[in-house]
C-alpha cells in the first residue's frame, strides 16, 4: 500500500488533470460540437476525445509504468499493481445537448482497490476528492453524506443505460416501485456526479445498472470517504467491474435494497 505521502502526490496529480480537461471541456461547452456514436445510442463527441488524450498523455509521461483503462480505449494495460480508470466526460448526453451537468473522472485502483479519486464538475467549478483514509472534500472542504434515516423523506437519483430498451434489467420497474417509497427521484446524466452529490449529502441515495469501471472508480471512494456505503444492489461487496451498484448514506440502504429487490419488509 502506497504511503501517506504518496497517496497526497497521487491525489495532487489526478486533481491537476481534473482540472485541466475540465478546461477543455468548458471550452467547448457552448460550441457546436461533432458527434459520433458508439453503436446506435452511445455518444462521443471529439471533446471526449480531446478530454481523454490531455489526461492519458500526462499520465503516461509521469507514470510510464501503470496500467490505464480509459472509455475511449485510448489505455494501455501493463503488468502493474496500480491502474488509473479515466472517463474524461462523463454525461456526454447532457453535454452534446447543451445540458450543463457533466464530470471529468479520475480514479486510482492499486491491487483492485480504489485508492484515490477525483470527480470535477466544470460548470459549477466543483471538485470533489477523496484519498484511502483520509476523508473526502469538495473544493478542499470536508464533506460528508446526510443523517437521513428515512426512506420516504430522502431524495434519490438513479439512471438508465443507453441499452434501456433491450436491456434485461431496463431499471423501469424499480423506478415505478422506489418512486412510491421515496420522497422523490433525479435523473441527473452523471453517475459520477450522482455518487459525488451523494456523498455531499444532496441526495440521500443512489442506484443504477450497467455502469462502467470509469463511472465509479473515483466516485465510490469519495462516497465511501464520506461516510457512506457502496454495495451491490443485491448487497454483495462491490467492485467497478459488476453491472449493479447501489450507493447510499449507510441509514437507508437496508430499504433501499429491500424495495430494488422486491422483498418486502
Ligand atoms: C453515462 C452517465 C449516465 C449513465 C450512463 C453512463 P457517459 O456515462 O454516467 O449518467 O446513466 O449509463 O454511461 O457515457 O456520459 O460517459
Ligand atoms: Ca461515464
Ligand atoms: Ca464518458
């Protein structure tokens, strides 16, 4: 396990290039932007792109030896116990249509454990930060996840995957049955962002399905150093490769869970 010491280094860089794509990316907010797809529905406009090249090429410069997994592909897996995990725009939906509520994500897994993580918010000038035992922050103060206790007074965001339409847990149903337990639900178009306002204490908890490695591997650690709690929804521990996450303030998650599951309690 990396010291103290190098914990700060490796969190004080991945801020630096947060901030720096965060630059690209508002620059070309209130621009027309080129888009291409991914398949029929996924997005990706060449502000992803250029957001992903600004990172991997300063990562690789300051640590040629770690393995990358980035969402445009543009990583390099090397035999190394750390591996940084990039999405260099995470709501690419919202942002190709002007929406402003998107993140830059930056994560640091050493031996398959998040260890430090930053999510910034570039249109609100945001940054959210977290390092393995020693808190989380936003903008450099402490934050921590609400003292909601219950489930009908909590305020909750979840999302669906571009495959909603085929997708074999499409969420659909879940949604109808939390929104009748719930006091009410965000669709915001950032995992990162939800996970980040979570463990700010803005929303009390958080689900979705078919998330990807670079939605969450910063952002549950920010969550989890906060005070708050990361499982499966199904309650298993929880890791960035599984296609199921349900995050919350720790007092809610039982009912959550409960209701995602369909047991009643
Ligand atoms: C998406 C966002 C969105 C979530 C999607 C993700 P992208 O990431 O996090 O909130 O619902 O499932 O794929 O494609 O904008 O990086
Ligand atoms: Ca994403
Ligand atoms: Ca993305």
């Amino acid at each position: 396990m990396p010291t103290k010491s190098e914990l700060r280094q490796y969190l004080a860089f991945a801020e630096k290039l947060a901030l720096g794509a965060g630059k690209i990316l508002s620059g070309g907010f209130y621009r027309t932007k080129r888009v291409n797809y991914k398949g029929s529905i996924n997005p990706v406009t060449e502000f992803d792109l250029k957001s992903e090249k600004y990172i991997i090429s300063n990562l690789e410069r300051r640590y040629p030896d770690h393995t990358i997994l980035a969402e445009e592909g543009t990583g390099t897996e090397r035999d190394s116990e750390y591996c940084w995990v990039v999405d260099p725009l995470d709501g690419t939906v919202n942002y190709a249509h002007g929406f402003p509520v998107y993140s830059v994500s930056i994560g640091l897994q050493y031996k398959g454990q998040s260890i430090a993580g930053v999510v910034y918010d570039p249109e609100q000038h945001e940054l959210y930060s977290a390092a393995r035992g020693q808190g989380a922050f936003l903008n450099r103060k402490r934050i921590r996840v609400s003292s909601e206790k219950n489930l009908k007074r909590s305020l909750l965001a979840t999302g669906f995957a571009y495959n909603v339409s085929t997708a074999r847990k499409n969420n659909l149903g879940m949604f109808a049955r939390m929104i009748k337990q719930a006091q009410a639900i965000r669709r915001l178009g950032s995992a990162a962002l939800d996970l980040c306002w979570l463990a700010a204490g803005r929303f009390d908890g958080f689900w979705e399905y078919y998330l990807h490695p670079w939605d969450t591997a910063a952002a549950i650690l920010i969550v989890e150093q906060a005070g708050g709690k990361v499982t499966r929804i199904d309650g298993r521990k929880y890791s960035i490769f599984d296609k199921e996450i349900l995050a919350s303030n720790g007092h809610i998650h039982s009912a959550m869970k409960a209701v995602l599951t369909g047991v009643k309690r």
